[in-house]
C-alpha cells in the first residue's frame, strides 16, 4: 500500500518540477519512478521489473550497476574526484586515451575530452573549422547526410538531418550540404557532387553504417569507403560519428573496424563509460593537431568545459573498456549478432513487417502502416504501451522498432524479447 502511495506521489512530485527529454508533457505517459537497476533489469518501486533493451537509450553496455564499474568509480572518488583539466592531469585521463587509441584505426592519435555526443561532435566541428582558418584558408562549408542525426547543441543540430526537432531554429543553423547515404545505384552521382563541391568544403560528419536517431537506416560498408576515398582524395575532413556505433554495437569494436578507409576525426559518448557517467571524446590525426601547434595564440583550440577529461567519468570508461574486451563479453557480442541474423529472417517473413534489418547487436525493422514511416506515426506509442505493459522496454522511432540491448542479456531473455514481437505483430494480422 505505502509503495503505491510513495509511486503516486513521486509521479506527481516530478510532474510538478521536472521537463522531461523529447516529451510532449501535456500528452505523455505518467512517469515511471525507477528505484534499481541490476543487469538488464529496471524495477520499480513495487518490483516490477523492466527488461531494457534499448540500454536506456543507447548507453548501457554491461547491464545496470555493474559492480565491477561501480567499485572502481567509488575508489576514484575517494582519490580523486576532479580536477582542472587545463594545466593538470591525472592517471585515468592518460591510461585512457592511451587505451583508445590503441583500439582505433592508426590515423587517431590525440584525445580531447568533452561531456556528451553533442559537445563530442561540436569539438569535431570547430577543430575541421579552425584546421582550414588556422592555415589561411576559407573552407567553412559542411558535408552532412540527409537523416543525419548529431545531437541538439547548435552545431549538432545544424549538421543534422532537417525534421521537426530542427524547425523552429531553422534560420539559426549555419551552412550544412546535405547528401543521400550512398547505395551502388548513387555512388557515380555523389561522387561526382563532392568533388564539384571539395574546394568549398571543411569537411564530412557522418554516422558510419547505422543512422540510429532517424530510425536504425542501415548502408554498406563498401558504400561508405567509396565516399570515404573521394573525400581523402579532395581533401575534405572526415568526421565519424561513433557515439553510438562505438564501443561493440555493430559487433566490431567500432564501426571503423568494418572500414577500410580512416576518418580524420572521430567522435564518441553513449557507451564511452558502459552508461555510467556522462563523457564525450572527440580524437583526431596528428595532421589535425599540429595545425593548431602555433607561437601564435590565435591558433588554440579554445575549447573547454569545467568537467573536461572528469577523473570519475575516465575511470568508469577504463572498467567498462576492461569489461568490453573480455573473452566472455565478445562471445555475448557474437551470440546476440548470430541470434538476430536469424530473428531477422523470421521477422521479414511476417505480413506487418518492412525492411528487418541488422547490424551487430542493432536490430531494427518498420511495422507497416497506413501512415507509412514517421517518427510521429501514432502506432509507436501504441506498440511502447503493449511492450511496457509485457515488461519489456522499447522505445519505437515512430513505426521503427528496434533492440538495442546491454551486452549481458542472456540467449533466453533475447529470444523471450523476440517471442514477445512476434506475438504484438500477430495481433494486427
Ligand atoms: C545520441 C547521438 C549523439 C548525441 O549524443 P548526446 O550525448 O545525446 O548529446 C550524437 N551522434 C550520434 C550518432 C548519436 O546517436
């Protein structure tokens, strides 16, 4: 009785003080108060348990409240906490760029610390920016592909797809060529644009293999190498965008490691810490960073944030990275790959699906619709309440369906999540 009282009131509670992300707050679902995570599990205050495989949103790698996280943050804290990153430094910040690099493509060499994807890939920005100001030269155009997504500070949103989220500040974004992700019917074509346009052009930012936020598209490695190659040849920057391929999603390490080409930028968040704290890394070549070495002041990257390179954000990145390149880690990787490579095939069988696809551990199809395919399709928060209601966490991107879930989840609890889809969809046969 008391815990239902305490649900009521802590809903109440937050809708009297908080604004929630994405929410239409006149329209929205009561929150659901949250008192513990263990592994794949959210639970609520009357233990009912969540299954969450959308790694509450894209984040969480090995499950919630991984010990093992979780004690080497508490050791940090002990030692220390923070500290200013400009003028110090400190063990973790070190250890864990020199980690990263060494799991990158050779290209990447220097590591600069921000607080999320957004700020990960405004960094990338104004590095490509200031390369081309730093050596006289006016490049101040950008390459983006449509349905692009990169976050929802200014720049992120600028270089992003145009959508609803992006309208009311329209006139406020800079300059953003926008171009379609390449398919061997328009590879010729694109190519032929991007070098009609190189001399006008910073740079590239693009989100390899898999546009998660406009509804889990999925394009060829191949593809993508072809543009690559062009940019490289015109001298166009890349930015790659993996703050949400990185860190095991496509079932390599990284997306890069599908590539053969290397982008000259590459950005990182959501997986970063295992989903613990919030950090964002953008690295870059040494062709970058020595454009901005310089007696003249006015060639400093001046960039900053007060939580730059946070000693407990570097140690919970350091645990999840150890717990990442663990033997079993990698075989779960594999298992969950192979398991939706056969869901898959299941799924396009089914009269209301479209276009099943996967990548790694990223499954994604479309529920067709009358409506066709839209984030604002009425059917996803439909499907979001019969799922909810099946204890099971997904979160549609209109009428696209995906899983995204921690690495820890089980063969058992995957095919128990794919049961309970295949079940939803037969009831609208
Ligand atoms: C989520 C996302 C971002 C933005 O990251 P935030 O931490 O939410 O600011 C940027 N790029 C990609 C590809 C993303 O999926």
């Amino acid at each position: 009785m008391t815990t239902i009282i305490n649900k009521i009131s802590l809903q109440k509670r937050d809708k009297a003080v908080n604004w929630h992300p994405y929410t239409q707050m006149k329209t929205a679902n009561n929150t659901i108060p949250i008192v513990k995570g263990k592994g794949i599990y959210l639970y609520d205050e009357e233990g009912n348990k969540y299954m969450d495989v959308v790694s509450s949103w894209w984040v969480t790698l090995h499950g919630h409240a991984h010990p093992y996280i979780a004690q080497r943050v508490f050791e940090q804290l002990n030692t220390l906490e923070q500290v200013i990153f400009a003028g110090f430094t400190h063990e973790p910040a070190v250890e864990l760029s020199e980690r990263l690099l060494k799991l990158l493509p050779s290209d990447q060499e220097k590591v600069f610390y921000s607080d999320n994807g957004s700020t990960a890939v405004e960094v990338a920005l104004k590095m490509c920016i200031q390369y081309a100001h730093n050596q006289g030269k006016k490049k101040t155009k950008i390459l983006a592909f449509k349905n692009a997504y990169h976050g929802d500070t200014f720049g992120a949103m600028s270089v992003s797809g145009k959508s609803y989220w992006t309208q009311p500040f329209e006139s406020m974004l800079f300059e953003v060529i926008f171009i379609d992700t390449p398919n061997p019917e328009n590879l010729k074509q694109l190519q032929a644009q991007i070098t009609a346009l190189a001399d006008e052009v910073a740079c590239f930012i693009y989100e390899p293999l898999v546009q998660g936020a406009a509804g889990m598209l999925m394009y060829r490695a191949e593809d993508l190498n072809s543009l690559m190659k062009i940019c490289r040849e015109q001298g166009i920057l890349m930015i790659q965008d993996e703050v949400f391929t990185g860190f095991g999603r496509t079932g390599k390490f990284f997306a890069a490691n599908h590539l053969t080409e290397q982008p000259d930028i590459m950005c990182f968040s959501k997986g970063l810490t295992g989903g613990t704290m919030p950090m964002g890394i953008t690295t870059c070549s040494n062709g970058i960073y020595s454009a901005f070495l310089s007696d003249d002041h006015h060639k400093t990257l001046f960039h900053g944030h007060s939580f730059t390179a946070n000693p407990l954000a570097c140690a919970a990145a350091l645990a999840s990275m150890e717990l990442l390149l663990q033997k079993d880690t990698q075989m779960n990787i594999n298992r969950i790959t192979q398991q939706n490579s056969v869901f898959v095939k299941t799924l396009s069988g089914h009269p209301q699906v479209e276009n099943a696809r996967h990548i790694g551990t990223i499954l994604a199809f479309d529920f067709k619709t009358v409506q066709g395919t839209s984030y604002f399709n009425e059917i996803g928060k439909k499907l979001y309440n019969e799922f909810l209601q099946r204890g099971i966490i997904m979160r549609p991107l209109g009428n696209v369906l995906y899983l995204v879930p921690p690495y820890c989840i089980s063969a058992e609890e995957l095919d128990f999540v794919y049961q309970n889809i295949i079940e939803v969809l037969d009831q609208f046969k």
